[in-house]
C-alpha cells in the first residue's frame, strides 16, 4: 500500500537553513502526479536570496527527492534532483546525498544542494 504521507529529514545546508529539519510530505493529487508517484511538502519561503516559494519532493520516478517549484518534478524545470543511494522500499526507509542534476538557484542562490544529506520513512 503506497502511504497518503513521508517524513523526509534533510540536513548539510548552511546558508539557505530553511530546507533543514524534518518536513511531513503529502501524496500529490492525480492531477498533480498523475502517475501517484510524488510526495510533497508545504511551500517553504526564508532562505536567503529566495525568490519563489520552494517544495521539497519525493519522488519514485526519478527515485529520489528535489527542491523544486509547485509545478516541477524532482530534476526537471525549476528543480534539482537527489537520487535515492540506499536503504529499503519496504514501504519507505530511504536515504540519499547531494544533488546531482538541476540548480535551485530561486530557492538557495548557490551550490549547498550538493553538499545536502536526507532520508525518507514512512
């Protein structure tokens, strides 16, 4: 059974500490994800240099979570994207590193994505 929710911890932002700390993330609507594959956070605004509000995402295609606006997937238009690098699907107890395609530089002006750590469970 895929969850309604994820909590997803993100640490290793020093400039932009908005996006650190523990977030609930809520199944996306059909709409949405038509594929029911996303997960998402509130609207998240205060990091300095920020421009647009922020969304952190998991997602299971791509396999893994971003930093993006309301309207992207993790990886694709306003976004970047951290793949999953370990942990079970069993239903969710993943964890990943930095980010490895995209820029957020609406979000956090910069490069700290790379460098950020996280994990997803149910």
């Amino acid at each position: 059974m895929v969850p309604a929710t994820v909590h997803l911890t993100v640490s290793g932002f020093s400039k932009c500490s908005c996006f650190n700390g523990s977030f609930t993330l809520t199944k996306e609507s059909q709409i949405q994800s038509p594929d029911g594959s996303e997960w998402a956070s509130m609207p998240i605004m205060g990091c300095p240099g920020q421009t647009t509000p922020a969304y952190l995402k998991f997602s299971l295609d791509p396999f893994g979570i971003g930093i993006t606006d309301q309207g992207s997937d993790p990886g694709s238009g306003d976004s970047d994207l951290s793949p999953v690098t370990g942990g079970t699907c069993s239903p969710f107890n993943l964890s990943g590193g930095g980010s490895t395609a995209g820029n957020i530089n609406s979000f956090c002006p910069g490069t700290e994505d790379l460098y950020m750590s996280w994990s997803v469970t149910n």
